[in-house]
C-alpha cells in the first residue's frame, strides 16, 4: 500500500534511545489527530471526526505493523553504517598513529610475526600429522590389529597366515580384514628390462588389503581374489608416483608387463597420489602369493603379517576386541605349540597406531611454540603501556572533549588488532617458509609428512592466532589507559612531565614471561639430557670407519643364494683398502630380528612359556668387523657349513638369562627337533635403538642358514664413500642386475637411530632461546622505562647524597625482584612440564635436578644481564640537569 507523506520521516529514524515502536506510535497519533481536527473545522463533531479520520487511513494495526519493520530495518542499517564508519575512521586513525611511532610499530610487528609464524607453522605440522583425518573412507572405523603376549610383555605381535585365516573366518565385526607384509629395505623387488635395474618398495598384501581400506584405483582395477592363490600369473599396482616418475603418467600402462625379480608381471591397477599405505616411499603393491612358501613359511610359528580391519557400522571397538580376544584364547588352546603364548590381542584406531608414538612429542612442541606466542604478547603488551602511559595526555584531551571509555578502549583495541594484523601478515609468510624448514628436518622421523601444507584450514587458524593475539595483547592497556583520571593528567602534562602509572601490570607481565621461559628452557633442557643420555650410551659395536652397502640376492642367484653370497664376500675382501668385511640381515639399532623359541636340553621348561630369543644371521667376520668383543668361545669360521651340525653363537644377554651361573660355551638349545650348539659368547648390541636394551641374541651363520637380504659392512682405509662404490662395482662385477638398496655408513646408522629426539631436542632448544630472548628483552623494557620514568626522583635521591651503587643497587633490586618471582613461578609450571614428558624423556627423571637447577641459574644470569644496562643508566643520571629541567 502506499503511504502518506508524511511517515517517509519513519525511515530517517536516527539511532537513539527511544524505541522504534514508541516512535511509529507518536507518528500514528500525529497524523491521526491531525486529520481528525481537519474534519472539525470542516463542521463534523469531535467523535465522528475521529472515527471518519481512522477510517481513511485504513487497517491501523497493518500500517502500524509496517512502519515498525520499516524502521527496524533502517535503524539496523544505520548502526551497522555507522560502525562500519567508525571502523574506518578507527584504522585509519590506528595507522596514522603506528606509522608517528616507527620503532615501536617495528618492533611490535617482528615480535607479533615470530610469535604467529612459530606457532602457525608448527599447527600445519600438528594439523597434517594428528589432526587430519586419514585419506581413506570412513577412516575413523578402521583398526590395526595384533596379537599379544603378556609372558613375553608383548602387547603387539603381527599375525601368521593361519592365524589371519581363522580370524577372518571366525570373526563377526569386521566388514573385511586386510594384511600386508613391508620391511622398509627389505620387502624390495628389484626393477629389470627398463635400463639399469632399479630396486622398488615393494609391499606383499592379501585379498582385502585394498577393500578393507576402502581405496580403490585411479586407473585399472585391484587385485582379484584368485590372484592371491598359488600358481596364478603374476600382477603388480602400481603407486601415482612411480607411474609418474618412471613411466610419464602413461595412461597404457594398464595391461602392459614389468619384470620383477626377473618375473613378468602385468600390470593391473595405479592407484590415486593420496594412496601411499604403509610408507609414503612405495612404489609397487604386489599380492603375498608372491612369496613361495620356502621365503616365508605358511605357519603357525612364522608370525609376519600387519593387520587392518574396518568395523561394521553398528560395532564398537570394544565389542570387536571382545569378539578376537574370544578368537585367540581359542586358538591358544587348539594349537598351544605355536599359539599358546598370545592368548590377547591389541586393537587400537589406525590413525592412532600410525601416530601414536609421536603425539606426545608433538604436542610438548606445539605447547612450546604456543607458549612463545604468549611471551611474544606479554612484550608487545608492555610496550603498549608504556606507550599509553606516554599518551596519557592525548587520551585525557580526548576524555574531555567528550569520548567516553567505551570509545577510546575500541580505538586502542583496533590500534592493537591493526598491530596484530600486520604482525600475523608477516607471520603467515614466515609460516609458509618455517613449514618446509619443518617438513625438511622430520623426513623419514614423522609420518603423514604429505599431508602437511598450509592451506585455507591453517590459514584461517593463523587468522584467529592474530585476532586472539591482538585481543591479548591489546586489552589490558585498553583498560588501563580508559579508566585513567583526567585531572592529575592534565596538571602534569602542564609541568611538561608524565603520570607513571601501570608500573604494577608491567611487572606482572614480566613476571609472566619469565614464568614461561623458565617453562620452555626446562623442557629444551630435559629434552637435551635425554638425548645426551642416549646418545652416551653404548651401543655395544664401533661405529665410527665402517661403511655399509645394503642388497638382495636376485631372483636369477635365489637357487644359490649361500654359494653367490661366499662370492661377493671373498671379491670384496680382496679390494685394495678393504681390512675387513662382513654380512648381516639385520644392523644394529634398526631390527631385532626373527623370534625364535626354543628349549634347554637339561632344563626344565614352561611348555606353556618356553623362551625365546632374536635371531642375526650373519657372515663369517662379523663380530671383528663391527668391533663386537668375543667373550669366549670362537665366532663363526668358514668350515661352518650345511654339512656340518648347526652351531650358534649368543650375546651375553642370553647366556645370563638362559644359563646363569653357567657357561654357556659348549652347550645347546632345542629348536623343534634341531639341535644347536652354542660355540661362543659375544658382548650385548643394541639392536632395537639405543633406548632399547639389548634382547638375548642368537647368531646364526648365512652358510647353515641363508637369507636374501643383507648389508655388507666395510672397514678400510680412507674415505668410506669411495670404498662403498668399489665395493658395489666388484658386486656388479659378478652379477650386472644386481640392485643395491642403499650405501650409508655406521655412523649415519647411529645417527638415524636418535633423529626423533634429536628434532624434539632442536625444536625446543630453538623455541626456549628466542623465549629467553623476548623475556630479557622485556626485562630490559620495563626497567629502562621505570628508570626513564623516576629520572627526577633518582636525581633528587642523588642530590641528597645516594651514592650511585645505591641507585644500582635500587634498580638492580627492582629488576631481579621481578625475575626471581617469575622463576619461582616458572618453576612450578616447568614440574607440570616435565611430567608430561616423562614418557618421552630416556635417562633421567621428570624432575632432574641438575636441569632445573640450570635453567633457573640460566635465568638468573639472562635477567642480570638484562638488568644492568638500565642500572648502570640509572647510576649515571646528573642530579644538577635533572633538578635544573623540573
């Protein structure tokens, strides 16, 4: 409907304190009575011209109605323009100000931008490792599965392949069960026909390893049940990258063959870029019917396969560890021989299984960086009061020409949120490029690292960093320079001299960063000690001249496999700086071997726990050439052969627990029906890393027992890279297709073994000094403003007769007074620290004295230092000048 004239003033309505409906009222009234004293001059009465006048305007409670949301809308619009106004003016306003003072804005903005690039870039990691779904449907529902042992304290044992059949048949809370076999190293198949062979990832899976995890293909198809029998033709999936890297992305490689261990294998499938499961180095998926029975024997004892299942949709976790754990008590019980001692089983998430033994120490890194942020804002917020307290004037002036609290706290707050901005814009870019400093120093030590980027999730967190930020930083000198009194301000900005207030909020916000520094340090300082521990310790071999040329025995010298080994061992040797050289399947520090269970003739035994221990296979030389000292006995010789009894030599671990008291030369142990001889002891090597003790060790050698895969261990003269290379070119020598998996030294060997500390240590070493830095430098701030601030009273004190070491010692007082509550504070926080990191922590306790001692002493000395700059300021102030200017 049209309305009158005069209600188009309704939609001009300004925002004020009465209400839009008090208002529609007025005017409704107005042009009502208006129109009624019309119609009386005009001759009607007083009551007929009031009906006659409401009963022109029409429906009063539609027009009423109307003009009520007509003015809601207008008065929404005009408060949203007029902040959006002030908004502007206040930016605008902010920036003018920063850009007077370049310093501090400088300043300001540097810190900001550490604090929020720190902590955004260790959130993408955090993010892309813990936080991220895993790239498989509905992955919250799949499961890695194992066996366990409680009279072996092993909670987690992969599956033999009957055991895996039973379960799959028995159980009821799976929608499929999927099982793969990789060795990083070890599970490789070697490349040939393409130019120079190439040793591939390789993973062996069973039927449902693709569909359990619900990924299928990019192109082609996975692998058909029947594939996975005995006797059928050959296939191979291959990964994105490999179809990438090796054949261009050729979209005819479906259908198209690749020898493999000198086998044909047709290539049926290529799965997407996100599908790199169980290693993100794969290359080839290939089904485990590929290993003949005499590689890897189909029983009961030989336990070898990884386990993943997807619950059904109504499952819970508990009902299916429920159900298996039923499975393996009744399987103990059918075969106790083999199955006896697993009797439980271990399901946990498989995001968790894949992420598990690196959340807490993310976590402790990303609380570190989080609490550097902080400290980062406790420095910028102390310089905003300082500033405020310099701007005491202005706000004052703007206080009395009328801008009430509320105003000047949005004005400071937009100043402080501008700062934030432009800080966490900065920051944002350090991020990017502190991402990939982070992903380049935790290759191969944290896994999901392809799924780590900063993208619109991080992006927008570091939005929210910066907003928060600002808001912290921001709101107490906003509330401090609001409430500040007029009066007092305005008299001494007469005398040309500035109110001093806000000193107490400026200690507490130093006290505050010293706290977390003293946090952060105890963290770095534990996490340095316990790497220090490992690293001392002995890993029971010499690491340091020895090279390492890792390899498989070829499909095309399988058949002879002891004969081709003795070869390329006796070739090697001969090389001119070769002193020694030897074999072993399994270095030290990065596997434990084969488990083997055995008995004691003369003993008695628990059939029902029988022992057991880890199995090296290793050459004739061994024990020499890695430095392992020979305790008695004699170690392995060349006339230990197939034809002659089985011999074994153990490490002192095994000969204390199994043989106590006795020696352990010249007796034996029973493996099934086989007896071994025990024919020398040899010192403890670490074979499970350096924070693991040694396991009871039995070596046998290659020639009584034969591996494929191994690593061949140099010691010569000279540089070990060139004596690598000669010693892979007398391989070639003798077999052209041979591929060599890696050639590294004993050094980087130990080396890898401590890189997951090692990063731990470096992060939050690196995040504890730029913490010290920023607490000394807010020190220093506050107490070079204080002394800024008391220059006439120090001048007066001097006048009358204070010696200057009683002003040092004055300030010096006030300074450490400061330091000393934080670090007691500090250290309070550093306890609730350190027992978070005890599980991570090796060699020392929790609450290790001699660290907290440290640091605390550490502090001490950064807060002097911070302390006497200012002091020695103070000391020389000149009573006359400073007396003369007041």
């Amino acid at each position: 409907m049209q309305l009158p004239p005069g209600f188009k003033r309704l939609l001009k309505l300004a925002v004020r304190p009465r209400a839009v409906e008090q208002d529609v009222d007025d005017e409704l009234r107005f042009h009502l009575e208006m129109r009624a004293e019309k119609l009386q001059r005009e001759g009607l009465p007083p009551a007929e011209a009031h009906a006659t006048a409401q009963r022109e305007f029409g429906n009063l409670e539609h027009v009423r109605a109307e003009c009520v949301r007509l003015g809601h809308e207008r008065e929404s619009e005009m408060k949203r323009s007029l902040f959006l106004d002030a908004l502007v003016q206040d930016v605008r306003y902010a920036l003018r100000t920063l850009r007077k003072a370049p310093a501090f804005s400088l300043v300001a903005v540097l810190t900001l931008a550490l604090g929020i690039g720190a902590t955004t870039a260790l959130f993408s990691v955090v993010r892309g490792v813990l936080l991220k779904p895993l790239p498989f449907p509905t992955s919250e529902r799949l499961v890695r599965l194992w066996q366990a042992s409680p009279a072996l304290d092993s909670p987690r044992t992969v599956l033999s392949h009957p055991d895996l059949e039973d379960w799959k048949a028995r159980q009821k809370s799976f929608t499929d069960l999927g099982a793969w076999w990789h060795v990083q190293n070890m599970s490789g198949v070697d490349l040939s026909g393409l130019g120079d062979p190439e040793l591939l990832q390789a993973t062996y899976v069973t039927d449902g390893f693709f569909s359990t995890l619900g990924m299928a293909p990019q192109l082609g198809r996975p692998f058909l049940p029947e594939e996975n029998l005995p006797g059928q033709d050959a296939v191979v999936v291959l990964s994105h990258g490999l179809w990438t890297r090796k054949f261009g992305a050729d979209p005819t490689m479906i259908g198209r063959s690749l020898t493999l261990d000198g086998v044909p294998h047709t290539v049926v499938g290529i799965m997407p870029p996100s599908f790199t499961f169980p290693s993100e180095q794969m290359d080839v998926w290939v089904p485990l019917s590929n290993i003949p029975e005499s590689g890897i024997p189909r029983t009961r004892f030989n336990r070898f396969l990884n386990v993943v299942g997807r619950l059904k949709p109504d499952v819970t976790l508990e009902t299916a560890r429920a159900e298996l754990g039923g499975i393996s008590r009744q399987l103990a019980e059918a075969y106790p021989d083999s199955n006896a001692q697993y009797p439980g089983i271990t399901a946990i998430p498989l995001h968790e299984a894949i992420t598990g033994d690196v959340r807490t120490g993310l976590l402790v890194v990303l609380g570190a960086v989080g609490l550097l942020l902080l400290i980062a804002c406790a420095n910028v917020a102390n310089l905003q009061l300082a500033r405020a307290t310099l701007r005491e004037r202005e706000l004052a002036v703007r206080a009395a020409l009328g801008a009430g609290p509320g105003r000047l706290v949005r004005q400071l707050l937009t100043e402080s949120v501008v700062l934030a901005g432009l800080g966490g814009a900065l920051g944002i870019a350090l991020a990017v490029w502190g991402t990939e400093v982070l992903v380049g120093l935790s290759v191969h030590q944290l896994p999901r690292l392809r799924d780590v980027r900063v993208d619109g999730e991080v992006l927008a967190f570091a939005a929210g960093a910066t907003l928060l930020t600002g808001l912290l930083f921001g709101l107490l000198p906003a509330l401090r320079a609001s409430s500040t009194r007029l009066e007092p301000v305005l008299k001494a900005g007469a005398r040309g001299t500035v109110g001093s207030g806000g000193a107490r909020l400026r200690g507490m916000l130093v006290v505050a960063e010293v706290a977390i520094a003293v946090v952060l340090a105890t963290g770095a300082g534990l996490a340095t000690r316990s790497l220090a521990r490992m690293l001392a310790e002995d890993p029971g071999f010499r690491s340091e001249g020895a090279a390492v040329v890792s390899f498989s025995v070829p499909d095309s010298r399988r058949g002879q496999g002891r004969a081709y080994l003795a070869e390329v061992l006796e070739r090697v040797r001969a090389l001119p700086g070769i002193e020694s050289a030897a074999m072993v399947k399994y270095l030290p520090l990065e596997s434990t071997g084969e488990d083997m269970a055995f008995n004691r003739p003369g003993h008695p035994e628990d059939t029902s726990n029988p022992p057991h221990a880890s199995v090296m296979h290793v050459s004739t030389g061994y024990f020499s050439t890695m430095g392992i000292p020979l305790l008695g006995g004699r170690a392995h010789e060349a006339t230990d052969t197939q034809q002659t009894p089985i011999v074994a030599v153990v490490n002192q671990t095994f000969a204390r627990r199994y043989f106590p008291g006795e020696d352990a030369v010249g007796r034996s142990v029973k493996v099934d029906t086989t007896d071994i001889g025990i024919i020398g002891v040899v010192g403890d090597v670490r074979q499970a890393g350096l924070a693991e003790p040694a396991p009871p060790l039995v070596y046998f050698h290659v020639q009584q027992f034969s591996r494929s895969a191994t690593n061949l261990v140099l010691r010569g003269q000279g540089a070990l890279l060139p004596m690598a290379i000669a010693a892979r070119q007398a391989i070639w020598a003798i077999e052209p297709n041979q591929t060599i998996s890696r050639i590294t030294t004993l050094d980087e060997v130990v080396s890898e073994a401590v890189t997951r500390p090692r990063l731990l240590s470096v992060m939050l070493g690196l995040f504890a000094v730029l913490g010290l830095v920023l607490a000394a430098v807010g020190i220093y701030g506050v107490l070079a403003y204080t002394v800024s601030q008391r220059q006439r009273e120090l001048g007066v004190r001097l006048a009358l007769g204070a010696k200057p070491a009683d002003v040092l010692r004055l300030v010096l007082k006030s300074g450490m007074g400061l330091a000393g509550t934080g670090i007691a504070l500090g250290a309070a926080g550093a306890l609730v620290l350190a027992r978070v990191m005890g599980s991570i922590l090796y060699g020392i306790a929790p609450h290790d004295p001699l660290t907290f001692g440290g640091v605390m002493a550490l502090l001490l000395g950064v807060a002097l230092l911070a302390c006497l700059i200012p002091a020695r300021r103070a000391m020389r102030v000149d009573p006359a000048v400073t007396l003369r200017g007041d």
